[in-house]
C-alpha cells in the first residue's frame, strides 16, 4: 500500500572491500570492535534476526537459513558479487557516504558502482582537523590549515558530520570559543598528542563545528547511544545539543541529528522546536528490527514529516544496507498502512509523507538533483 520506489541513504559508510570470517562478520553485525561474549552470538539480536530475514534471498537461500549456511553461500560468491547483489536489491538511489572512519571500506565511489547508483561525500571533521594537526607545525599552522581545510572539503561535499556531542565538545557551552581560547587549547592539544591521536579537546571541538557552521553546508551531529566510532566515545548529552541548535538558529546552517536513539523522542521534539533541525531515522530503526514500527511512530507523534530523513546508518556490511531498507520499508507500511485502513489519513497523503522521508526531505535538504 505505502510505496517507496527510491530511497536516499541520508548517512552510510562504505562496505569492507575483504572476504569477512565469522568473528569479523558478526563484529560488524554487532556495531562494536569486540568479539560477542562467550556463548552468546550477535545473530541473536534484532539486527541479526533481520539479517537472516531479509538477505538470504538476494544470495540465492531461503529466508531465516542457519548464520553457517548463509556466511558460507557469501564466501561461495565472492565479497564482490555479494555486495553487487545485496546493495543493488536495496531500492537506495543515492547514498551520502561518510568517509571518516578508519578501515578498507570502499568510498562514495565504489558503493556507487556497485549498488547501481548516485553517492556524495560526507565530510567527517574530527579525522579531517587530525590529519591537519599530523602535519603542523604549530597552533598557528594548524588552526590557519584547519579552516582552510574544511572550506575546501566543503567546494565537493554535501555535508560535514561530527562526533563532538559524544566526545563531550558541547558539554561546557554551545557559543563559539574565543580565539585566546582556541589558540591556547590548540597549544595545549598539540604538545601532548602523538601523531594519529584523535581530537578529545573540547575547546577545538566546539571551534571546528563553529568552522562548519560558517561553511553553510548541513552539519550532521551524533545525537545519542554509542557512536559508530564504537561505543568509547560515550553519549551525546541532549541538553547540549538543545543549545547547540539554540545557538545555530538563523545562521542558515541545517543541522541533522543521528542515531538519536534511545532519546530519539527528544530529537524528534528539537525538529518541531528549531527550523534548521532535522532527525535522521537510520540506526533508530534498524538497530530495533521488528519493533521499529513502534519507534516510527513514537517519532511521528513529535516531529514535522518534513523533518525526517530515511538513512541505513549502515557501514562496513552491505546486509546492513539492505536491513536499514527493508525494515524502514516495514514500520513505514505498518505505522502510516494502520492509519489509512484506521481511516485516520487518506492514502494520498500517507502516499506523498512517505516519498518525503523516503527521498524527498534529503533532496529538499543536500540540494540533490530531483530524482524525477
């Protein structure tokens, strides 16, 4: 009844370019660097279980086989034909990719080429201000190449993303440090960080998403749970990211907040409260498998529909395309399905609302191209 022919991933990683053994696989199935404890497997959650339902098939098995039977169908294929098989089977038509985590994951390039379709670049800051500090000479060097860093990046991407509400970069306030303050925090960060070491300082954290603001590209904030930098760098603190946004208002910067759950109700709330908020649905859903209906509709009691923007959150497996994509497709089915057969909204409008969170919001958004 609900179509959604075309999907935009709204925020993706790429997938693993290397053939995957069990402990691999179900380390990514699980989102974490750590192997599941002993006796227990991460095909038992609700991830795992939509793995199992909905990607079997694309491979040729029948539905819920055995984790063995189908990882053995995978490696029988080939880590190319798989992804080929997977992603092309997904109905996502252009995926904003977020290349700034570390691992033999393919670029926006190569997921274009093999999911059959379009894909833009998601600029991450934290990496992009690290590789500036590997090469500087000193606070001024770097803070100077800082900003011309993220300018430039901001000449090709479509977005910049940031982990700085997990890593506490918006805890001690949201207003743009000063630059006596930032100079001396860069200093400080400098002589005490090895080469390769990442960006904790919450001084610079809060400069570099103020650098990104002022670039005027959407800036795509982790909004809570762990982050998929794993699970070390925390929780976002929601009040922080109420000031942060209170703080961006009318600067003509959209802001998009991820992974919002488990405050998913409160990131749904901030879209109804600031204009250049929008809340992503991606590991909301996903990660909630057959209970994502009752997610989805918990966040359409509180968010404007124009607010919400379909993603798979996925990285490392191309399954997790296909998961983030079946099961938005279901909640959507199920939640605005039940209202139109309730008799509460008319199929047109469940119709047009569904095409806007499918695709549509994310090209009113990025200013793609009209997929029309």
């Amino acid at each position: 009844m609900i179509e959604t022919a075309s999907l935009v991933d709204q925020y993706c990683h790429g997938v693993l370019r290397t053939e995957l053994g069990l402990a691999t696989f179900e380390a990514q199935l699980g989102g974490t660097a750590r192997a599941p404890a002993s006796g227990t497997t991460f095909f038992d959650t609700q991830t795992g279980f939509a793995v199992r339902r909905w990607c079997p098939p694309l491979l040729g098995l029948e539905p819920h086989c055995p984790p063995a039977r189908y990882l053995a169908r995978r490696r029988e294929l080939g880590v190319l034909e798989t992804g080929r098989r997977l992603l092309r089977a997904t109905g996502i038509s252009t995926y904003l990719v977020d290349t700034g985590l570390p691992g033999d994951l393919t670029g926006p390039a190569e997921i274009a080429a093999t999911g059959a379709a379009e894909a833009r670049e998601i600029v991450r800051l934290e990496p992009l201000a690290e590789r500036v500090a590997d090469v500087a000479g000193g606070a001024g060097t770097f803070l100077a190449g800082l900003a011309e860093s993220v300018h430039a990046a901001a000449d090709s991407a479509v977005a910049f993303s940031s982990v700085a509400g997990a890593r506490t970069g918006l805890a001690a306030s949201p207003e743009p440090p000063g630059p006596g303050e930032v100079r001396g925090a860069a200093g400080r960060w400098l002589a005490g960080r090895r080469a390769g070491g990442p960006l904790t300082d919450p001084v610079l954290l809060r400069h570099l998403l103020w650098i990104a603001v002022g670039s005027g590209l959407p800036l795509q904030l982790h909004a809570g749970g762990a982050t998929d930098t794993y699970p070390r760098d925390g929780h976002a603190d929601p009040g922080a990211l109420t000031g942060f946004a209170a703080a961006t208002a009318g600067l003509g910067t959209d802001l998009v907040l991820l992974n919002g759950y488990p405050y998913h109700r409160h990131a749904a709330h901030l879209t109804s409260v600031f204009p250049h908020v929008y809340a992503d649905l991606g590991p909301v859903l996903a990660r909630t498998g057959a209970g994502a209906a009752a997610v989805l509709a918990e966040i359409l009691e509180l968010a404007p529909f124009g607010k919400l923007l379909f993603s798979s959150g996925a990285r490392g497996l191309p399954e997790l395309h296909v998961v983030g994509a079946q099961v938005f497709r279901e909640a959507l089915e199920r939640v605005l399905g039940g209202w139109v057969g309730d008799g509460a909204w008319a199929l047109r409008d469940a119709q047009r609302v569904a095409r806007m969170i499918a695709a549509g919001n994310a090209h009113r958004l990025y200013g793609l191209p009209d997929a029309s």
